[in-house]
C-alpha cells in the first residue's frame, strides 16, 4: 500500500508568492456553489432495495443494536457467502455464465464495528438508502484494530496480485460510512450542519481524534476488491483514505458522496486513492463537497482509468481554515491510457504526471508519464493552481543502479470549458525532452481569465491562456482565450517555451489546422501582452521595484499626483547559450502598454551626476580615459542625440574610464550604470563601476561588475550595472568604465551614464494617477518581454 508523499521538484517550485490582483473578485469566487449544488440525491443510480421479495439469496438482517454490530454482521456477511452462486468460466477463464450474488440488506439505522467488515466474493452489501442507513466504526474500538486497514473491506486481497476469484462481482451500496475520525459527528439528518469541524495542528495534527505518531494511518472507509461496484455511498468523518483502489480489476465507482458535514473531520489522506496497477477502473457521477479534506482523486501506476460527469467543490474558506493552498484535485500519477470527461470542477483542478516525485523505491523505482489520455468537456473554473497540468518528468539515474523511464505522450486536451484560474488555464511542461516521444493535441478549448491570484510567473511560465514548454509535432489550435474582467490578469494567449528550463524546448508546433484556423483572442485589448510569447531563452525581469507619489503645485491650482516607478536593469545572460542582450523595457499600467523604453529610461532616477556628465547631450566634459580618447558624438546615441565617443590607442589593450567625483557615504550601497555600442567591430565585453576614493583623493579600488555577459555589439546598445557599499573611509565615487581587450583603433559610444545610491538605475513617471504597474525587460532580435515584476502603487 503506497505511503510515500510527494515532493515536488525545484523545475516546480518557482512560483511567486500569491498577492490577488485589486478590482477583482478573485479572493472569494470559490466560495459561491456551484450551478448545481451538492446532494446526496441520486444521479444515476436505481432505487434502493426495500426488501428482499422473492430473491432467496438476499436476507433482510437485524436492526442496529446501538451496541458493538460487528460480530452479527460479519457472520450475516460470511453465511452469504454459502448462498452466492459462482461464475462458470472456460478453459481460458471467459466468463460463461455470470456470477449470482447474494445479498446483505441492513435497515435503516447507524450500525457500529470494532473491526473491519469482510466481504466475500459475489456478496452484496445494501442498504435502506444513504440517507438512511450507515455503518460506523464503534467510538470504543482501539484504532490499531482498523490500522493501514478500512472499514470494509475484500475476503480476498487484490494485493496478492493475482485475481483469486476471476469472474467474481460486488456490489456496496445505499448506506454512509462513518469513520469516527471525531466521536459522535457525521451523522446526517435532514436540516443538520453542514459545518466541518476543522482541528489546528496544535489540537490534533491528523485532524481527528488520533495520534499522529501512531494512529494517522488507521481507519479507512472501503478498501475495493476485484469487480466491485460502489455506488450510493456517502463517506465522511475518516481519518484515513476514504475508499482505496489498488491491484485491482473493473471496479465501478458510480454515483457516491464525500463530505464532512455535521462537525466531520478528515484526515488529510485522497477520498479516492491507490493505483498499484488497477486497471479498467470507471469513475463515474460522484459528487465531493466543499467540505472534503486532500484530493478528490489520485491514482499511482492505473491503466485505461474511466473519470467522467464527476463534480468537486473545493471553497477557498475552508482552504484557508485548513491552511493549505488549495484540494479537491484530481491526479492521475503514473497512469496510461484514460479518460476525464465532462466533470464540474470549482476549485480543483486537472494534473496528469508520472510518478518521479515519489520515494524512489517499490513500484515507485521506475518511472511512467502519462500516455493516452482524453480530456475533454470539463468545466473547470475558479482553481488555486492551473486548470490543467501535464507534467513530463523523471529522476536523475544512478548508474550503479539505473532505473527504466518510460516516456508519455499522445495526450488529448480538448473542448474544454476553463475559467478563472490563479495561473495558466493549461500547463504543459517537463524536465527533459527524453521524457514525452509522441506530440499531444490541445485544440478547442475555451478560456477566460487567468492569473487570478496576481502572480506574473509559475514555473517558467507567464499566466497565459495555453502555456507549453515541451513537444515535438504538437496541435495547438482552434483555443479562444479571454480576460472579461474589469482588471485583466491573462498576460498571452499562448506561451511557447520554458523561460526557466532550457532541457526541454517545443519543436514543429502546429499552430494552425489544415483550413489555417489558429488560437484566437477574439478581443486583443483584453490580453495584455498579445496571442503569443515565445518563452525559451527569456530575458530576465527587471527586480526591486519600487511605487512613489510626486505631487505637483502650481501657485493659484490645485496639486496632481503622479506615479513613479523604479527599478533595477535586468541581469544579462551568457549570450553563448543562445540569450539575446537587453533591448529595452516596456512599462504596463493596470494592463495596458503605457511606455516603451528602448535602452532604458530616458533619465536614470536619482542620479549623482549632472545631466552633462549622463547623457553627453552638450559635449564630453570631465571623463579621463585611460588607453584611448574621447570625443563628443552626436546622432547616434541611446538617449537623446548625443554620446561619447572613444577610440582605442595604438595598442590592444582594456580601455578605461574615470568620470567626475560624487559624494558617498560609507557603508551605503551604491549602483553604477552605462550604456554601450560597438562602432567599428563588436565582441568586446563592457562593464560598469565605480572608483571609491577617501578624503585624500586616494583609491579604495575601483571595482566594475563581474558579469561579462554584456558583449558590445554595432547593432544594438548594451547596458551593464554593478552594485556594492562604499567601503570605509569613502568619501566620493567616480563612475568606472571599461572596455575589456580593445583591439588598437577601435571605436566605441558610451551614453546614459548614471551612479546611485541604492539599486535602482531605470524609472518611469506616470503622467496620470498611481496605478497597478508591471514592468518587463525585452530582449534584442524579436523584442519578446521577459515575466513581468509587479508594483502597486
């Protein structure tokens, strides 16, 4: 029986902290009910019995006695056994003639268990109606007595991996199980509470009126053996997993309940969990309340796995009380082949994944990604995560010990119904493009408004409508996404490409049908960044962003206030692994487009030296270069018209640049910035400083940023920014500037020269009110932004 936890992987733990987004009604959207609101009615399924009529293998057994059921009932379940009629197979083990099974039909009533109640095969276990009937684990049973074990469960163990009775069927159904997980809770009657009861950690870590250290694994609802049919059944009040499916075959879940209601608790474990192998299991019509604790559904290594016209609700009330980020989801973990159809998601999500997270051990050593799903038709809405994940991964090998990796693929998103999700709607992503060898389809889906939670990145992904970082040959097309709300949050229609994993990369995408039908927004004002981003090699964002308030007075007028952002250049990368140099940033108010910076800020905030020493606009005063000269240069500059011009000696060698003292104080931190542009040749590295100097005019060092990923080039401007406290006994700074290996004769600009106390090197002034401000760095070629750095102000 599978104990390991998951433990996501760093490629999946990247988010930023959540902060919603102002002006939306994210916070509490999960709260509201569903269009149809959670009932223990039945859906599909047939009337209970109301007595056994003529069937001679069924028996109407005695009234709850209000004392210890067990012993009656186990001997009622085992005499049942002696009246069921077998299956006939053949030679080969087909089935001929079905099997006739016999019938336990309790009244209505709570009948109470110290133990565990053993089904034999072809025995069914009714009763009087969900509502009605109920069997619970006695307040005075020891937990050891139901430990790592259930309240029902199969004579013959599917665990022993072999199928001891081919042929075999059961049926469990019209009752509620009750797993005292708090004494005397539960317990249903029309008009009660529907309230869980929700203990801290401090009262009780498992949530329930057991030991962690001993108890957490005790005390079950249905353990499932091979054919069985649940249906009709509530479960609530368990302090372990509340029906488990593993190394089994053909079982039906049709048509049951999961809540909490009337002062339930639970333990913390999924309300369908297992896998081992099962296979053929259909999951069809269930219904799990907003006051369910843990998953709604996980599965570990299933096959051919049936979830269809299922709903979840998961309320961010209780998520909050419970201080978890989210529940309900709905995992299929190592699983090949299935189907998730036409399910009602609020709250929960979609994640397809292979098994990679687990401890490495048992069945969990090798690993399988998911293979031959269908996904289509749900309606997912209001999530704390994506809508739908597909995750492709593995773990590193050990060579003394390898393990198989099978890879996935072959997977079918379509027609699906996503909206207002915290992240991405549909996340398709992995660790290593070994791990999927066969493209997937996401076509037709219908989106609206993602991002929700206010973060602007998740695991290398804006929060865009599709996001897809791995695959070769995909179909993405024929997806609409839309932001419909006051305040957008939804970045792109599509991100194609990792911006934070560069072992896995999507290739031959087709993002067009054989009629040209692409991905549309049909309303581009909504999107605030457009259809697509290509993700791969991404710029990093600007960092430090800061919000400020300038008021202007005119004498005789009213002031007006205006919104000024700050922030830190954004930190080159090695351009030799295929990143691109910074071109620019790009300003976002709310969600619109307010600015577009090429270089950097036309003026950088806060600077130390005056305008003449920045920006060469009238001519090159007070720099000394060491190794070449300096002229003035106009008409070719990265702010305004004018830079400086320095030509290299006549020898090769790192040229060097001092400009005019500033006043600093020791031990603060200091940021020196310049821009630069290759004349004759490019391919030398340049890099910002600063000369600290003491009261003496003596050197303290003059240090210049580390980072030689800033390469000049003739075709486009370059900016490079060190940061570091004044030493002690400095007293003034000069900006330092160095061209590193000049080859004799070359020429190279200089413009937007700045030193700063503090980090903050770029700003910009809103001409209006403080908004909601994003701010991206591009990078040079096609201009794609980086994730956006988010301010209020």
């Amino acid at each position: 029986m599978r104990m390991a936890l998951r433990v996501l992987p760093a490629v999946l733990l990247t988010a930023a902290a959540p902060v919603l987004p102002l002006g939306t009604s994210a916070a509490l959207a999960a709260t509201d009910l569903p269009d149809a609101p959670y009932s223990l009615d039945a859906t599909v399924s047939p009337a209970p019995l109301t007595g056994c009529a003529t069937d001679v293998r069924c028996k109407l057994v005695f009234a709850p006695t209000g004392a210890d059921d067990w012993s009656k009932l186990q001997g009622e379940l085992t005499a049942a056994g002696s009246r069921a009629q077998a299956p006939v197979l053949d030679a080969n083990g087909t089935v001929v003639t079905p099997a006739v099974p016999a019938t336990v039909l309790l009244r209505a009533g709570t009948y109470s268990v110290t133990k565990p109640l053993k089904v034999p095969v072809n025995v069914n276990l009714r009763g009087a109606g969900i509502k009605t009937t109920a069997i619970k684990i006695d307040d005075a049973a020891p937990w050891i007595n139901f430990n790592y074990s259930f309240l029902i469960k199969p004579t013959v163990d599917p665990d022993s991996e072999k199928d001891l009775a081919p042929g075999s069927v059961n049926t469990v159904s019209d009752l509620t199980l009750n797993g005292r997980c708090i004494k005397g809770k539960g317990a249903y009657t029309d008009g009660a509470s529907q309230e869980p009861t929700i203990w801290t950690d401090a009262q009780s870590k498992t949530g329930c009126e057991s030991d962690f250290a001993t108890e957490n694994n005790a005390g079950g609802g249905i353990k499932a053996g091979n054919r069985w049919t649940v249906q009709q059944v509530r479960f609530t009040n368990f302090n372990y997993f509340k029906l488990w499916v593993s190394k089994t075959r053909d079982v039906h879940i049709i048509d049951n309940r999961w809540d909490n209601w009337g002062g339930a608790g639970s333990g913390d474990e999924d309300n369908i969990g297992g896998g081992g192998e099962n296979t053929g299991t259909v999951i069809e019509h269930n219904q799990w309340d907003q006051t369910i604790r843990g998953n709604s559904f996980d599965f570990t290594h299933a096959k051919n796995v049936t979830f269809n016209w299922n709903k979840v609700v998961a309320n961010r009330y209780y998520a909050k009380l419970r201080d978890v980020e989210g529940y309900g989801s709905v995992y299929f973990e190592s699983v090949v082949g299935g189907t998730v159809i036409g399910n009602k998601l609020k709250g929960a999500n979609i994640v397809l994944k292979s098994n990679a997270n687990y401890e490495h051990t048992g069945e969990n050593f090798h690993v399988t990604n998911s293979r031959d799903f269908v996904v289509r038709w749900n309606e997912i809405r209001d999530t704390y995560n994506t809508g739908i994940s597909l995750v492709y991964d593995d773990y590193p090998q050990d060579s003394l010990n390898p393990h198989k990796r099978y890879p996935g693929g072959n997977n079918t998103i379509t027609e699906n119904g996503i909206m207002n999700t915290a992240k991405s709607a549909i996340l398709i992503t992995g660790v290593k493009n070994s791990d999927k060898d066969a493209p997937d389809t996401i076509t037709g889906n219908s989106i609206f408004n993602v991002g929700m939670d206010g973060t602007t990145e998740y695991v290398g992904y804006d929060p865009v409508g599709i996001a897809i970082g791995i695959g070769d040959g995909d179909k993405v097309y024929g997806n609409s996404i839309r932001d419909n709300q006051a305040q957008h949050t939804t970045w792109y229609g599509l991100q194609i490409g990792s911006s934070s994993n560069n072992d896995i990369s999507v290739t031959n995408i087709h993002l067009t049908d054989a009629y040209g039908n692409g991905n549309t927004t049909p309303f581009q004002h909504e999107i605030i960044g457009g259809l697509i981003k290509y993700g791969a090699l991404a710029a990093l964002p600007p960092t430090n962003l800061t919000s400020s308030v300038t008021t202007t007075f005119v004498a005789g007028a009213a002031g007006w206030s205006n919104g000024v952002v700050t922030w830190s250049e954004s930190v080159p990368q090695n351009p030799a692994l295929g990143y691109r140099p910074i071109a620019g940033y790009r300003v976002y108010r709310g969600a619109s487009l307010a600015a577009d910076l090429p270089v950097g800020s036309s003026v950088v905030p806060g600077n130390l030296l005056t305008a003449e020493q920045a920006d060469f606009e009238s001519g090159v005063t007070g720099y000394t270069v060491y190794g070449g000269t300096a002229a003035a240069k106009t008409g070719d500059a990265a702010i305004g018209n004018g830079s400086l011009l320095v030509t290299t000696g006549a020898t090769n060698r790192t040229v060097t640049l001092n400009g005019q003292a500033v006043p600093v104080t020791a031990g603060t931190t200091y940021t020196s910035v310049a821009s630069f542009k290759a004349v004759t040749s490019g391919g030398r590295v340049v890099r910002a400083g600063m000369s600290w100097r003491d009261a003496n005019n003596k050197s303290l060092g003059q240090p210049a940023t580390q980072n030689k990923f800033t390469i000049a080039s003739t075709g486009n401007w370059i900016t490079s920014s060190h940061t570091e406290k004044a030493p002690a006994g400095a007293v003034t700074a000069l900006p330092f500037l160095v061209i590193d290996n000049s080859i004799a004769g070359e020429q190279h600009l200089i413009d937007r020269v700045g030193l700063v106390a503090g980090t903050n090197t770029e700003g910009w002034t809103d001409s209006g009110r403080t908004y909601r401000y994003h701010v991206v760095a591009y990078r040079a070629g096609d201009l794609q932004n980086s994730t956006p750095a988010t301010v209020i102000g």
